[in-house]
C-alpha cells in the first residue's frame, strides 16, 4: 500500500506519510487504491471492540510498515484515555433516525478519536528511530483542544497550535491554552482559521519544516483521516445489525476530513448510502453542491465556529478521485482557488460526486431552531454544529432504503453561551472539564504572518 499526491507527486508507504505534511509538490497523500478485502475482514471492521477496528484500518492500510506491532498497539493505549464505553454510542432517536455521539473523548470532540491514538502512534514511532518532531495544527477550536490534550508532556514531541483570535469559543481556548505544558505553544494568529491554514501548510515548505522536524495533525494528515474511517465502520455495523440496512451519515462539515472517512468505509464495503454534507452560513460546499462552482468568499463568524472556513482542504482528495486521480488537473484546479478564481466542475464530474454526496445549508436561525427541537422533542441538548445535522434530517425527505444517523460533533457544553440562547438550557460540562474556565492561560498572539508564526516558534525553541 503506497500513498501519491493528490497533484502528481511522491510514493510513499504508511509510515513515510506518518510525519509528513503537504506532499512535497503542495498537494495532500492518498492510497494509490483502495486495500482489497474480502466478506470476513469486512465483517472484523464492522462488529467488535472500538480499538481493534481501527487497528484493523490501519493494517490494511499499510499499517505493517510501522515499526513492530504499532499500528495495534497504540490504538489501544490511546483508548485507555476515554471513559467508558470506549466506542462511541449509536443511540436511536425514532424509528429510522440514530444519533452517533462522537463527543465523549477527553475533549468533547469527534476529533479525540483520531488524534489520542495518531499521537500514540507517533510518539511510538519516533521513540523507536529516537528522533524528535514539531506538531503544527491550525485550528477552528477542536482539532487544536485535541491536538493539545494528546501531545502535550510527551518527551520527543512539542507542539504548536495556531487558533483564529476570536474565531473559536472560550471553553476551546481555554483546553488549548491552560495546559502548562511546556512541549506546547499556542499561537492566537490575527485572521481566520483558512489563513492560519494557509500559514502551515507554507511552514512545511520552509527550511524551518527540517530543522524542527513539522509534521502534521490535521486532517491534512492521511492517517488521521483512516483512524477516523473506524467510527464508520463501527456505527455501520451496528445500525445493519439492528435494522437490516444500511447508514445515510449527516456530517456538519468544515475542513471535509470527517466526512472523507466516511466516503473511504463506503469504497470499502461499509454499509453505507448517501453522505450529506451540513455547513453553516460558509457555506462552501453547499454553493458547489448548486452551482458546480469552487470558489471562497470571506469567512463570517458564527455560532459554530469550528465550521467556519472556506477553504476545505479535504476537499482536494475527493478532487482527486472525482479527475480520474490526475495529478495535472487537480494542480490546475487547486491553483485556480488558491488564486482566488475558482474552479468548475464539469457535468460528469459533478454526476461522480453526486453518486456518494448531497449538501445542505444551516443558517444560525435554522440552527437554533433544531437546538431547540432536539431539546423539546428527545430532552437532548446539541451543539451548534450539530444542529446543522439536524436541521437537514428535517429537511430531508427520508429514505425507506436507509437508517438516517446524524454525527454529533462536539459538546454542547464547549459553545454554551449559544446553546443557553437558543434553548434556555446551560450544558452541564463533565466532570473532567470542571474548573477549566478558571484556569490560567498561557498564549502568544501574532500578525497573520508566515515569517512572524516561524520567529514565534524559533523562539519556542529556544526556551524550552
């Protein structure tokens, strides 16, 4: 199993990948195909413990090229962190809806089943060749709470996180910045979450990238992206078991990487219908979705920060299959949006995409509404990202072929100012988390600047 760019680009196995990037021509990795498997190891990802489902992802992956028994071992450590049960509840709401509650990690995110075990992995890699790395996470709140909680006091690993000023709530502030580790920098940058993106993914193309080892966590990062699959397969499994058939997943949807996961458990036999993609008033995605048309305009702050972004990196992945996994003419269109202009997908390309996904815009007063329905209806309290699931659960005419399982993304208690006003309820926050908004914060904030974020981390560097 090798990976290739997205653009042309490279060969490398699973474990070449683990610390990388950006491939070296700019673009994202992907399998050169997907692993052939037959009707029983089908069934190993569908049915059993959470831990070893991802184990098993990864191992047809390529996961052998880990050193020893990595690709198992670390998953299962990492688990140990989340309070049981370990796999996330499938919980159903009425009769052809189902809840997955990705929000029980250390946390509160859908995030911590990918990120506590990548760390795993890579903290054990690196002990194994006894080499050190820098770990650059920009963020819309949870990717970087994640990121912070798995890294952080780890011997061979810092980390540097870059957040929006003012782009994410205080309780997702707060996990990233109250650590005390002293492996961890937090950087609050002055612009949205797409230039903090913007401004790592040019860090892994700077001679800093090998003086300080970089190396990436966010969904940019391909085995993210496949340890997140085994949710997928899991929820999958268990909805066919108990209804006979198979999932349509509701996805709010910002840097494309969840969704992604669960586009690849379908290429892979997962029983799984249609992917519905949610956003909030960015609503990238959705406007491609109508108009055929790729194009950012300017992120607007919103009740559900982690969504807002207009550049859904991810989305270059699914680019790549959607060409015919030319490398030319995704470079072409990337180029094209990162310009500025755009690009336009032809008929047949949008045909292609269509056959897997659909998309749904949530405005704030649709979002808070469906707070408020799931609230007075099944006494469940949401988050803003979320609600925007429901809201196309509502929409959407159901599908008697299909079970219709909304993700939950985050806690409601990581964005309860929105969640009081919408529903006039205050999450209770879980023990764990008590005493996090009483903490005292430790953080640098610089200019939207490639050469100010680099003296930043020099600096890191030079203290620690």
């Amino acid at each position: 199993m090798n990976y290739i760019s997205t653009r042309g680009g490279e060969s490398l196995n699973l474990a070449q990948i683990l610390t990388r990037g950006t491939a070296s021509d700019g673009g994202l990795f992907v399998p050169e195909s997907w692993p052939m498997i037959n009707q029983q190891q089908l069934d190993e990802l569908l049915t059993g413990e959470y831990a070893d489902i991802a184990g098993r992802v990864l191992t047809h992956f390529g996961g052998d090229s880990l050193p020893d028994d990595v690709a198992t071992s670390a998953v299962s450590t990492a688990m140990q962190a989340f309070a049981p049960p370990v796999g996330p509840p499938v919980t159903p709401l009425e009769d052809g809806l189902w809840a997955l509650e990705l929000i029980h990690g250390p946390t509160l995110a859908f995030k911590d089943f990918a990120l506590a075990p990548l760390a795993e992995i890579i903290a054990q890699t690196l002990q194994h060749q006894n080499r050190q790395a820098t770990v650059l996470c920009a963020t819309s709140g949870d990717t970087g709470a994640a990121t912070v909680s798995a890294f952080a006091h780890r011997q061979n690993l810092r980390a540097v996180v870059l957040f929006p000023a003012g782009g994410v709530s205080d309780f997702q502030r707060r996990q990233m910045t109250t650590t005390g580790a002293s492996n961890v920098l937090t950087l609050s940058v002055d612009g949205d979450f797409d230039t903090c993106q913007h401004i790592v993914k040019a860090l892994y193309q700077t001679d800093a990238a090998i003086k300080y080892g970089y190396t990436a966590v966010n969904s940019i990062n391909m085995i993210r992206i496949l340890l997140q699959t085994a949710y997928y397969f899991r929820s999958s499994g268990i909805v066919k078991t108990k209804t006979g058939k198979p999932s349509s997943f509701i996805v709010p949807t910002g840097n494309f990487g969840n969704i992604y996961a669960a586009y690849i458990a379908k290429q892979m036999g997962a029983p799984i219908n249609k992917l519905i993609v949610t956003s909030n008033d960015n609503d990238v995605l959705p406007r491609l979705f109508d108009s055929s048309s790729m194009q950012g305009l300017q992120t607007v702050k919103t009740i559900s920060p982690s969504m807002d972004i207009q550049v859904s990196s991810n989305f270059e992945r699914l680019l790549w299959h959607i060409k015919g996994n030319d490398g030319a003419a995704v470079t072409q269109a990337q180029r094209s949006l990162e310009s500025s202009s755009g690009y336009q997908l032809s008929a047949s390309e949008m045909q292609s995409l269509m056959q897997d996904f659909s998309a749904m815009k949530c405005t704030e007063e649709d979002a808070n509404k469906a707070m408020q329905y799931m609230q007075s209806r099944f006494n469940k309290t949401i988050c803003p990202h979320t609600a925007t699931a429901v809201h196309a659960a509502r929409e959407l005419t159901p599908d008697p072929g299909s079970e219709t399982v909304i993700v939950e993304t985050a806690h409601p208690a990581k964005f309860s100012h929105a969640v009081h006003q919408a529903t006039g309820v205050t999450p209770a926050i879980p023990p764990h988390a008590a005493g996090l908004m009483e903490k005292e914060e430790t953080f640098c904030s610089v200019p939207a600047d490639l050469a100010a974020v680099q003296d930043a981390i020099s600096d890191f560097f030079a203290h620690s």
